[in-house]
C-alpha cells in the first residue's frame, strides 16, 4: 500500500486528494439552492462513504466527518425551514383553493421568521373568514369553528400591527364578524350548545367594546346572560344581569333572572334582597316576585310567610289557581278543613282539570270521612261519614281515568264501593288490583 502524505487518503480503494475532497464538499454546498436534494444526498453519501476510507492521520478523518456533519445539518434545516410565501395564500383564495391557503397560512404561523408578522394574521384571518362563509359543505368542514379562528387572527393583526396598516380592514371585517357571532350564538343556543352560544355572544360584546366602534348591544348583553345561566356559569351570568339593571334593560324579567341565579349560588340575602327590589321597582309586574317568594319560604317551612304573600298575590289575580291552591293546601295542613275545602273548589272551579287540587279535595273528604266512620257511634255519624265518601269518589274516579295504575287511588275507591255497596264497581276495582299485582 501507498505511504500516505497529509493530503491524501484511500475511499473506496480509489486515492483522493483532500484538497479535492474539499472541493467536492463544497460545491456540493454552493450548488444547494439550484439542486436542494440532489447536494443533501451527495453529502449523505460522502457521510457513509467515509468510514471506509483509511486516513493518514485521524484528525484528517475526523475533520472531513466534522464538516460533512455539520454541512448536512444546514441543509436539511434549510430544506425544512423554507420561507413561505405569504402572498401564496391570496393566491390560492383568489383561484378558490380553500384548502391550499389553509395549508401555506397554517405552515406560516409555524415559520419564526413570519410567526410576528401582522401581515401573516391578516392572511390567516381572511382564510378562515372565506372558509366560514364559503356555500361549500367541504370548504365548512377544513376547520370546526373557522369564525372563531378568523376572529383571533384579527386580534392578533392589530396586536401586532404597530403602523395600523391594517387597521382599517380588520375593522371592518371585525363588524361582519360580530353580526355572525350573534347568528352563531342563536344557533347554538337553540342547539342546546349554551357554552359556545356564550363564547360567540361574549366575541360579538368584545368586538363592539373595541374603541374604534364602542357600541353595546343591551340584546346581546342579555343573550349572554341567558347563555351563562343556562350553561351554569353562575357568576358571569349575575355580571352581565346586573349590568342590564343598571341599563334599565328588560324590567322585571331580569331582576328576576338575577334573584334567580343568586339563589343558585346560595346567596339568600342578595336573592331575596333582589326579589324586595323587585317588588318596589315593578308594582305593576310583582307577581313572578310574589311567586318566587311563596315557593322560598314553601321550601324553607315557613309556612306563615308563604300565606303572607299567597294573600298578596290573591289581591293581585283574584282567580289565580296557583295561588287558591296552595292556599288550600296550608290551610288543609293547618286542620282548617271548611277554609281548605272552599279554596280547593275555587281551584276547580277556575280549572276543572287541576289534578291536584281534584286529588286533595278527594282525599280531604276520605280522610274524613273515614275519622268519623272509626268515631262513629250512631246511625247519622255513619250516614255522614258516607256521605262523605259520596263526595269524594267523583274526583277520585276522574284522577283514576287519568292514572289507571295508580294503586293508592284504586284502593281508595274499593272502600267506597264496599261501604257503599256498589258491587259493579267493587269487582272492577279489585279486577284492576289484581291485574296490577301480577
């Protein structure tokens, strides 16, 4: 074998001048912008070769493998980090190219060099924007929500538009968008969507809260309010309904909406605070308030306060069922039999289909009669007590029609029909009892 000076060594059996190899490895990088990966692959393939080669000196072998190395890490970030043309993407929205533009601004806001360039929002805020209001289904479907992605795109431009060569534009493409968000966010409330509705419904506030229009919509203030509320969002909700109070906006309905929602959050003093504001604020429009504190204090036993404002709201809507109702019902609870049973028949006689109050008079009439039939000892005593079943075996047959498979009711009418000796009735009540008891 050859002796080995220090400019020269052995690959591939074939002698090589180092100063030639050189040479190689360098126009292999010069010649990298007119052929990208025709010089990465003859430098991949120099990187292989080279440990086949025998060297005179390793620091010979060491110093060529250093700069093929590093040559080929330059390359390949140089092949992966290609600028991208940004005016591509108007291009391609101009021919209708969706989804070529979605490619080339998605690798824009990836490349370093573009990622703080407003122009790149601006771009990437038109696709987006063209994607949502494309008729094309396929063109929709690039992105789920491409008027939220068009809408933070436009931030971003001014954000970063420090000479608000944009300024003009964004504006008036933000004012679109926010009559979108509103159709938006009535679509996906009536979906049932209540967290998106309040996104695109806070979008549309945010936007008109922009300096350059400073407008607000008290409608959509309440869209939004109704949104939190529905999506459990409690504390944004009680903002956005106290603001609409102190814009005097939607009266009664949001006061109470408000005492509402404090009362989910468990704060009872603002709730009921509210409700007394209400009460003041609106005498013409007091029965929701009136109503909301009947059910309070039903729920809280406090059955005194309850009838407090039941009386009240009697004064209001004399023929109010509701109210004749749970009259009836804290009067019959009281033992006040003769008082329940007249405000039970006004119920019915306002409603004749008002099942409860149909069921408590029944049972109010049963009940008594079956305390006296157990008392009894004389033959008028027991005429009473059946005379008293008399009355309460037509509101119990009709509840029956209603709830044929109620056992409690059926069993009630198989007493009667026994004491009254109605036997028809007696054998197809206890046919019905059986029939439910396989």
């Amino acid at each position: 074998m050859k002796q080995l000076n220090d400019s020269e060594f052995f690959l591939n059996n074939k002698l090589i001048k180092y100063k030639q190899m050189k040479n190689l490895i360098y126009s292999g990088y010069f010649g990298f912008r007119k052929n990208q990966q025709a010089a990465v692959s003859s430098m991949q393939s120099c990187l292989l070769l080279l440990p086949t080669a025998t060297c005179s000196r390793n620091l010979l072998y060491n110093h060529l493998k250093y700069i093929i190395g590093i040559l080929l890490i330059i390359f390949n970030f140089n092949v992966k980090s290609q600028t991208v043309n940004l005016e591509d993407i108007m291009t391609y929205l101009k021919a209708g190219n969706a989804v070529k533009a979605k490619e080339v601004s998605d690798s824009s806001i990836n490349d370093k060099e573009l990622i703080n360039n407003p122009r790149t929002w601006f771009y990437r805020a038109i696709t987006y924007h063209s994607m949502y209001e494309s008729e094309l289904q396929d063109v929709k479907a690039l992105s789920k929500q491409p008027l939220f992605e068009a809408y933070n795109s436009y931030l971003k431009t001014m954000q970063l538009d420090y000479e608000k060569k944009y300024n003009s534009e964004v504006i008036n493409s933000l004012k679109i968008i926010a009559s979108q968000f509103v159709n938006e966010g009535i679509m996906y409330f009536n979906n049932g969507d209540y967290n998106n509705a309040l996104s695109s419904f806070e979008n549309n506030i945010s936007i008109n809260r922009l300096p350059a229009i400073n407008k607000i919509d008290t409608i959509i203030l309440y869209n939004a309010a109704l949104s939190a509320d529905k999506s459990g969002k409690n504390t944004t909700a009680i903002d956005y309904y106290e603001q609409l109070i102190k814009m005097e906006f939607g009266g009664s309905n949001v006061c109470l909406d408000l005492a509402k929602v404090y009362k989910k959050e468990n704060k009872i003093n603002d709730y009921l605070n509210t409700l007394q504001n209400g009460l003041k604020a609106f005498p013409n429009e007091d029965i929701g308030f009136i109503s909301e504190l009947v059910n309070y204090y039903l729920e809280t036993g406090k059955n005194e306060e309850a009838m407090s404002y039941v009386d009240k709201g009697l004064l209001r809507e004399p023929k109010n069922q509701a109210f004749h109702f749970v009259k009836a019902s804290l009067l019959d609870q009281k033992g006040d039999l003769v008082y329940a049973e007249k405000e039970y028949l006004k119920v019915l006689e306002f409603d004749p289909e008002y099942t409860d109050a149909m069921f408590n008079l029944g049972a109010l009439y049963y009940n008594q009669a079956t305390d006296l039939i157990k008392k009894a000892t004389s033959k008028s005593e027991q005429n009473k007590a059946y005379e008293l079943y008399g009355k309460a075996q037509p509101y119990l047959e009709k509840i029956i029609l209603q709830t044929p498979n109620d056992i409690q009711i059926m069993k009630m009418l198989k007493t009667i029909y026994t004491l009254l000796k109605q036997d028809d009735k007696l054998i197809e009540i206890n046919k019905k009892l059986e029939k439910s008891q396989e």
